[in-house]
C-alpha cells in the first residue's frame, strides 16, 4: 500500500534528484522509494551484525592510504556531492 509523503529538501537537491529520475527512466517517488529501501537494507544487515562504524577494521592497504588526503576543517562534503551530480546530471 503506498502513502503520500511530504519531505523538505534543498531546492538543488530536488533538481538533481528529477535529473537523475529522468535519467534512468523513473519518477521521483519511485527513486526516492529505491534509495530508502537501500538504506533499510544497509541498516538492517549493520544490525543484524552488531557493525558500528567503531568496529570496522581497515585492511592493510587501506591503513597506508588513510589520513593522504587533507582537506579543510570547513569542507562540506554534503554541499561538494551535491556541486558534482549537479554539474554531471543538469
């Protein structure tokens, strides 16, 4: 059964999201359904194993690599993925 929703987001987000719809030949809604199904998954499978971000261990690889990038205190990660599907999608 489905159920309206009303959500407030960022007015670019929302562009990119009906980019990225369009894109792959969907609405909205079923993208915005898809991407939270993914996030129960996720979630689910973290529960069901006890994983905390605490509790995950880097391979030795990783452990080399880790910390090479600096970025700024003030950096927005956020704000920087949104800039990147902007430019990709729009």
């Amino acid at each position: 059964m489905d159920s309206k929703l009303t959500l407030s987001v960022n007015t670019e987000v929302i562009a990119a999201a009906k980019k990225l719809a369009k894109v792959k030949g969907k609405s909205l809604s079923q993208v915005v359904e898809e991407i939270l199904l993914e996030l129960l998954k996720f979630n689910q499978i973290q529960l069901e194993h006890g994983c905390k971000a605490k509790k995950i261990k880097f391979s030795p690889e990783l452990k080399k690599i880790r910390g090479l990038i600096k970025l700024e205190p003030d950096f927005d990660l956020k704000q920087a993925k949104l800039s990147r599907l902007t430019k990709k999608y729009l």
